[in-house]
C-alpha cells in the first residue's frame, strides 16, 4: 500500500527538524500509460531511507540518486523517462508511457 502525501509530507517535514538533508520528487507530467499519476510524491532523505512512490523500479532508483545528488550541492531538477530514448532498458518505463519528475532540496 503507498504512502497518502499527507504522510509522505509530513515525514519530510520530521527529517528535516532531525537536521537531515531531505529532497522531495513530484511527478509533474505524464503522458500514455504512466504507473503513477502528475502530483505523486517520493521523499528521499540523506542517508538513501525513502517513502512514497513516483514511478517504480529502474526509475525510482535513478530519482533516488538525483535526489541524494541534489540534497549535497542544492538546486533543482527535472527529470525525464520513457521508452523512447536511449535509457529505456536502463531506466524506462515498461509501460510504454513517459513521466516528468521535479526534485527539489528541501531547506
């Protein structure tokens, strides 16, 4: 069962009054068959310990470490998957679809 944002939020909110680094992921866009839908949260913390959902295997790992990226040296990004490009074998979606995703420290 996947986390409500209501929870995935406030854990977000916990880790940071702990003084961890924590980033959050936000499926902003999608298009054909996505796993989860524009506005799924992942909210990933400095240690790699994570909760919520925004895509499933292969790309959920790639955003976990954009995320870890993102909490050492700051700023934001948005990231791209699907079946069209070179990574579809690495990292897309087998469900044929594409999903954007938006990963932002949290300070």
């Amino acid at each position: 069962m996947l986390s409500t944002d209501q929870t995935i939020l406030r854990e977000a909110e916990t880790w940071r009054r702990e003084g961890r680094g924590v980033a959050l992921a936000t499926v902003i866009e999608t298009w054909g068959s996505a796993p989860r839908p524009v506005g799924s949260h992942l909210v990933i913390e400095r240690d790699g310990n994570f909760l919520g959902s925004v895509s499933g295997g292969c790309v959920e790992g790639d955003v976990i470490a954009e995320s870890l990226d993102v909490i050492e040296n700051g700023g934001s990004r948005v990231l791209e998957f699907g079946v069209a490009d070179e990574t579809a074998w690495r990292a897309g979606l087998s469900c044929g679809g594409r999903i954007r995703v938006f990963v932002e420290r949290i300070d």
